[in-house]
C-alpha cells in the first residue's frame, strides 16, 4: 500500500477514535492485545484488524485522498467488497447499523 494511503489511513483511524467506520465497534492498530475487555480468540481478533477502506473504490474512480479513505475493520471491509455489486458507503453503514442494533453483527 501506498505511504500515503497508510498515513490516510492512520489519520482517519485517530479521528474515529480507533472505530470503524461502518459498524462502530473499537479495532486495533498493532496487535489484537489493543482492544479492551477479555483476550479474543485470534480469529475473533482479526476480524477487528484497522483496514483502508476507500468510501469510492479505486476501480469506479474514487482516489487515495483524506475525504475518500476510512477506517474500517477487516471484516466490514471484506463483506462490503465481496458483493457483486458493493453498496454505496452510506448505504452499507445504514445497513450495517441495523445488523448491530439486532445484534446479528460480527
């Protein structure tokens, strides 16, 4: 990855105070031992790895600047992307939310 996409991303990581963008929920810069309450299991933990995510992907023209890139956990990140047809961002947040206000996220 570019520096200045990870300097991008480190800056929306300090500004969403270390949670993600989509779902909320606290991730982790360096090692899984960040987050707070009860040791996760590894797999649980990588889930919630700090992610680029990029609000307009690169392949539909959105660029590697500070109001296109958020912090993202690695699990939002990787079910926005795996669709055939991503949603927009804010259509995935709102979608996201629901799922965590039902408890049926991560």
């Amino acid at each position: 990855m570019p520096a200045k996409t990870q300097i991008l991303r480190n800056r929306a990581f300090l500004a969403q105070s270390k949670c993600c963008y989509y779902c909320g929920v606290i991730m982790w810069l360096a090692s899984p031992g960040e987050l707070p309450g009860p040791r996760l299991p590894r797999r649980a933990a990588a889930l919630l790895r700090r992610t680029a995510e990029h609000l307009v992907p690169r392949s539909e023209g959105g660029q590697d600047i500070a109001g296109n890139i958020a912090a993202a956990c690695a699990h939002c990140n990787r079910t926005r992307h795996k669709r055939k047809r991503p949603p927009s961002a804010l259509a995935y947040m709102a979608e996201v939310r629901r799922r965590v206000a039902r408890r049926e996220w991560h």
